[in-house]
C-alpha cells in the first residue's frame, strides 16, 4: 500500500468520525434541548436544517423565532419533559 493511500484512508476516517459526532450531538439536541425566543418566550426546536446552518454565536445561534418572527441570538436550554 502507497503512502498516499494509507492518508486517504486516515483522512477518511477523521472526515466520518467529525459526521458521526455531528449527528450525536444534532440527535442528543433534539431529545433534551430547545430555545427560548427572548422576545416573546416561546420554547421551539428548529427544524434540522435551520439548526445545522444557523449561523453560531459563542454557545448559542441566531435563528428566528417561529412565533413573532423575531430574528434574536438564542442559547439551547433545557428542555422540560414533563409535558
């Protein structure tokens, strides 16, 4: 085996470990966390893709809120399970 192949394979072991961790931690997101709008305090989870490109903030995104539409930075909270 080249060198080069022995690189690629490496290369495409870190690219699926870096998209199965990705995908824990979407997975892990949707069963205990959600955000909070600031504006009208409306708990939602976006929806995958909106939360996946959400541009990121330090700890939080900036999406807008399903609700009133206010386009805010918002941090993940925990979700409460009790409904």
């Amino acid at each position: 085996m080249q060198a080069y192949e022995i690189l690629l394979l490496i290369g495409g072991g870190i690219v699926l470990l870096v998209l199965l961790l990705a995908a824990r931690n979407a997975v892990h997101f949707y069963r205990h966390e959600q955000f909070v709008c600031p504006t009208c305090s409306y708990p939602f989870r976006p929806r995958l893709r909106k939360y996946l490109f959400a541009p990121n903030a330090a700890g939080g995104k900036i999406l807008t809120c399903p609700n009133c539409g206010a386009k805010e930075y918002m941090e993940p909270q925990k979700r409460d399970n009790t409904r």
